[in-house]
C-alpha cells in the first residue's frame, strides 16, 4: 500500500471532525416524533346542527398524529394544547433523517479516504463504491422468473 499524502491525512482529518460534528448535532436533537399531524373536522351526524348546513366546515379542529407501524396505519389523538410541541417533535425526527444521511455520506467518504480513496473513480456513481447491487433489482421485470401463486385450488 503507498504511503498516504499530507491531502490524505488533512482530508481524513477534516471528514473526522465533520463526522463527530455530525453526531454531536445527533446527541443534540429533541424529542422526536414520527407521522404526520392531521388537522380533522368532523360532523356530528344531527340534522339541526350547524355543521349539517351545505359547506359547513364541521366540529373542530380535532389533531390527530398518523403514523406506519408494522404496515398499519397508527392514528394518536393530540390535544389541542400539544399541537405546537408535536410539529416541533416532528421536525425534529425531520432534522435527524437528514443528519443520519450526511453521516452516512461522511463516513463512506471517511472509509474511502482512510484505503487512500478520496473519491468514486471515473466509471462509478458516487453511491456505486459503498452500495451493494441486488441481483434481483438488477433484472428486467421480463427475464425474471414467474413465481408460484402460494393459493390452494377450490374443492367444490
């Protein structure tokens, strides 16, 4: 292996204290909360109410927190007096999506840097040096295999 320059330690270096900048503003993030708040009115279903009039907006607001768990949507009921301290909750897990992405990013470029790599060679993408490829992914749709329907025939 060839000796590393003074570019390839400053550039390790410097992509170190990006990295440990990166997770001290990780360590530093809120409280996180993910979905999405959902302002929601309502009518009450009695034809004397004023939400029953045409283009009445309804009962509300009510805020609801929706959110995927396990392929299921999950819906939480917010009070009013939360709604404020749930958006904040929510940009907050916003922010850390995109701190993990640029630590991802950093440290690739870290691991590449440390082999004597500073960058993607000419005929790789810049995600190619770190990504696996799946062979499945790689296929066109018409040349893969068909696949077997797991249903058993009908007794009649």
């Amino acid at each position: 292996m060839p000796a590393r320059s003074d570019s390839d330690a400053a550039t390790v270096v410097a992509l170190n204290a990006q990295r440990k900048a990166l997770m001290a503003a990780i360590t530093a993030l809120g409280d996180l909360r993910q979905g999405s708040l959902v302002e929601r009115y309502k009518r009450c279903g009695k034809p004397t109410c004023h939400c029953a009039a045409e283009g009445a907006q309804g009962h509300g607001p009510s805020w609801s927190l929706t959110r995927a768990v396990a392929g299921k949507t999950i819906t939480t009921v917010i009070p009013p007096t939360a709604v404020e301290e749930t958006r904040l909750q929510i940009a907050e897990y916003q922010r850390l999506k995109e701190l993990v992405a640029e630590l991802l990013e950093v440290s690739g470029r870290l691991c590449d840097a440390r082999r004597g790599r500073v960058g993607p060679t000419k005929t790789e993408p810049p995600h190619a040096a770190r990504a696996g490829t799946s062979k499945r992914a790689a296929q066109p749709k018409s040349s893969r295999p068909p696949t077997s329907s797991s249903r058993k025939p009908k007794r009649g």
